[in-house]
C-alpha cells in the first residue's frame, strides 16, 4: 500500500504572527527585521486568504447560475422537444382536417349533382305529363265540341223532337210547311183545312173543341221537354263557352287566355 502523505495544518495569519525562532549563537537574525517581515507576511498572507475565500465564494455563486442555466436549458431543450411533437401532431389533425374537408365536400357535390339531376328529370317528367295531358284536354275539347255540335245540328232534326215529344208524353201539331210545331192542349184538336173549308169555308167554330188561331196561339219556342236552357257561342274568339242552367264551362285554353 502506498504511504500516506502526511497531511500538514494549514497556516494562518496569528500561526505566522506568533511564530517564534530560537537564537542560535551572539550574531543571529536581527528580531525587529524578521519581526516586521513577518508582519508584512501576515498582511498578505492574510489579503490572499481573503481573496481566495472570496473567490472560492464567486465560484461557489457561479457555480449555481451554472447549475440554474442548466436547468433551464435542459428545460427549454424539453418544451422545444415538446414544440416539435405538438407541431408534429398539429400537422397530422391539419391534415387530417384538410382530408376529412376535402372529402366530405367531395360527398356533398357529388350528392348536390345526383339531387340537380333528380330534379332536372322530375321536371322533364312534369314537362311531358304536361304536354300530355295539354294534349289530352285539347282532344277532349275537340271531341266536346263535336258533341256539341251534332246536339245543335240535332235540335233542328224533327225526329229527334218527335222522340222527345213521346218520351215526355207532349202532343205537338207539326204543320205541313214545315213552321214552328205547335203544343196541344186537351181542348183542342186538329182539323184538316182542305175538309173544312169544303163544308162551311169558315176555319174558326163555335164549337168548344174548335180550334181558334189568335195573337195568344201565335208560334212559341217548345216548352216542357226539359228544364234546363243551353247556350252555344260558336263565334267566340277565345272558343266555345258552354252554359248549361246558368252554370258556364270553361276550357282550360280559354281559362289561360282570360287570366
């Protein structure tokens, strides 16, 4: 094992000022000169001392701003380390935001085109369903309007009216001339004129059950077949309006021109 140096007190000021050297013969050291030399070391010994302690205090003090910069800087090494995970993760959910954003307007357009084109084939249907039925009412209003016109060619035809004088039980007197038929009553009764006028010559008699041609017995329009009047206007411009017991029908045609 290797010797132990031996470990020797340091000096002080008061061990240097209160040192003392033995006299060694009649011709030694002179005491004032080794005395004031003495003093002037424990001055610096002493000055030196305090400028170590001193120093050793400064370093002490440096050595804890050292310790707290370091500290700081491994702190700030770790915020800057989590800065750039937290960046990281900023530019992940971005992207992820960015993504999602994009393909969710993606869904959305597309979705909007499928609706535009769903509507715009509704619309086509609506167009053709139109035209259509346009078309089917102004087939209607054709065959109406035929049927209406073969009922007016039909109320000058005498045996639509001789039908309708027996459905409805009225006796009508039809003079050979063809003029306006005549309603009979029970009253009266029919002679013929070329008979009378080779008996007496005289058409009107006496008789109750004669019949007399008067103002009152003048031609009139047909009544009691029905109720209800019918009214054709066959020169209107916007088409023919059909009024049937005051209640007038409208084609659609004519409705769009009236408003």
């Amino acid at each position: 094992m290797a010797d132990k140096k031996t470990q020797t007190k340091k000096l002080t000021p008061m061990d240097i000022h209160n040192e003392e050297f033995k006299k060694r013969g009649l011709s030694g050291y002179d005491r004032r000169e080794v005395d004031s030399f003495l003093d002037r070391v424990v001055d610096d010994y002493g000055d030196a001392l305090d400028e170590t302690i001193d120093l050793k205090n400064e370093v002490a003090r440096l050595k804890t701003q050292v310790n707290d910069l370091q500290a700081k800087v491994t702190k700030y090494e770790q915020n800057e380390e989590a800065a750039k995970h937290q960046l990281a993760d900023a530019h992940v959910r971005a992207q992820e935001i960015i993504n999602t954003a994009t393909e969710q307007a993606h869904n959305e357009t597309a979705q909007a085109r499928v609706d535009v084109d769903y509507q715009k084939q509704q619309l086509d249907t609506i167009k053709d369903d139109y035209e259509r039925v346009k078309k089917e009412v102004a087939g209607y209003r054709t065959y109406i309007q035929e049927l209406l016109q073969k009922a007016i060619e039909n109320l000058n035809d005498e045996d639509w009216q001789k039908a309708l004088d027996k459905y409805f039980g009225t006796e009508r007197f039809y003079p050979p001339d063809g003029a306006e038929p005549i309603t009979l009553t029970d009253e009266e009764e029919i002679v013929d004129e070329d008979d009378d006028e080779e008996d007496t010559g005289i058409v009107d008699k006496d008789d109750d059950y004669e019949v007399n041609f008067d103002e009152e017995d003048d031609p009139q329009p047909m009544a009691g077949d029905n109720s209800n009047s019918e009214t054709i206007d066959l020169n209107n411009e916007e088409g023919p309006e059909v009024q049937v017991s005051g209640t007038s029908i409208v084609f659609p045609e004519d409705y769009k021109k009236r408003n």
